[in-house]
C-alpha cells in the first residue's frame, strides 16, 4: 500500500468553500489525498516555509493545483485525513495529523451536544487552517449542510 498524499489548499475560505468541503469530503471517505488547509492570508514566506516543513505533494490555489516535488515529502500516520499546521513556536511549524474517524467523533459529539438537527447552517468565523474553523466544515459535512458563503453579515440583521 503506497503512502496517503497530501494536498495543501490555499483557498479563500468564503469564495471557495463549495471547493473545500468537496476536497474534505474525500479526505474524510478516503477517496482523496489527506488534506493541508492553508490561510490564504499568511504572507508568502510564510506559505513557502510551511509547504517546506511539511512537504504536501500539491497544492491548490484559485489558479489551479500544481504538483510539488518536496524535499522531505510527508509521511502521514495511517488514517490521517487533516494535516492542521502548528505555529511553528519552535522554529519550525509541524503537522498535527488528524484522522477521519476523530474528526467525524468530534463533528458528531458536538452535532448531537447542541442538538444540530439536519441541514443546519454553521457559521465559520475562523479559517479552516485552524482546527474549530475546520470543524464547522466537517460538521455542515455531517449534518448535509448546504453552503452559502458571505463575507460579513449585513448590518440589519445583526441585533
């Protein structure tokens, strides 16, 4: 059995989350490459240094997906689906690997805690390259959520 490929997403988060739940729901089933979710909105060294440190094979941008050739490529743990980056406090960011069964538990733990029934909307305040703006994803995947993106909600409906 050859290793799971990991594919890194740089994708605004409210444009294309259509694309990203689409890439999460094959990382979850298995019928995709684990997923790197990665804010769009770190400068570009940043990016090239976090790409650097945990080698995905692509990556995904709003101009297509390119193949990279990593230097150290990544060795996912069996059953990893999500690879969440690390601040890098040491130096270094790192990989925390997540696997599918734990998100879904998670997703399905929280769903059933606040009594979500089905085709509930979620609301994503935080990015999907951090593990409770992913959540919100695998829980609308989970609840058969439909997606509607908007950047900020208009002012009359805020009380």
């Amino acid at each position: 059995m050859s290793p799971r490929p990991l594919h890194a997403v740089l994708l605004p988060a409210v444009a294309q989350a259509g694309r990203l739940l689409e890439v999460l729901a094959a990382a979850l089933d298995g019928t995709g490459p684990a997923v790197l979710p990665v804010d769009p909105r770190l400068p570009p060294g940043k990016v090239a240094a976090l790409l650097r440190a945990l080698g995905p094979d692509t990556l995904e941008t709003e101009a297509g997906t390119e193949r990279l050739a990593p230097a150290d490529p990544a060795a996912l743990a069996p059953g990893t689906a999500v690879v969440i980056a690390t601040s890098g406090s040491t130096g270094e960011p790192k990989g925390a690997e997540l696997s599918a069964a734990a998100l879904r538990h998670s997703a399905g733990a929280s769903l059933a805690r606040l009594g979500a029934g089905p085709g509930q909307r979620w609301l994503s305040c935080l990015p999907p390259s951090h593990i409770s703006g992913l959540q919100v994803f695998v829980r609308s995947l989970l609840a058969g959520a439909r997606r509607r993106g908007r950047r900020r909600p208009d002012r009359k409906s805020v009380v």
